[in-house]
C-alpha cells in the first residue's frame, strides 16, 4: 500500500511541478488535444497506458 501512496504522490509532485512552471503550455496542450478526434485521443491513452506498463515492468520489483 505504500508503494501505490508513492506512486501518486511522484504523480501529483510532477502534475504541480509541470502546472507552476508552464501553465501556458498545458493550456496549449489542452486545446490542441480538443481539436483532435475521440479515436485520436483513445490511441494517445492507450499509447501512454501501454508506455506505462512497459515502463513499471522494466523497473521490475521495487
């Protein structure tokens, strides 16, 4: 339970960190992300999902 506490704890530090220094871009980020279609944005969270994945299972048991 501990590691899943980290876990979102590194999530939420790096969402804030990437909010304080470039709202802007995030903001672009967003619109550029409205202008694209359900399906794009479908493959853009199963890409980042997958990326994930591959990710947690080459750090291996921690």
């Amino acid at each position: 339970m501990s590691l899943v506490i980290l876990a979102v704890g590194l999530v939420l530090a790096i969402e804030g960190l990437v909010l304080a220094l470039a709202p802007r871009r995030v903001e672009d980020a967003l619109r550029v992300l409205a202008t694209l279609g359900l399906d794009q944005r479908r493959m853009i969270g199963l890409g980042a999902l997958g990326l994930g994945v591959l990710l947690l299972w080459l750090a291996g048991p921690l």
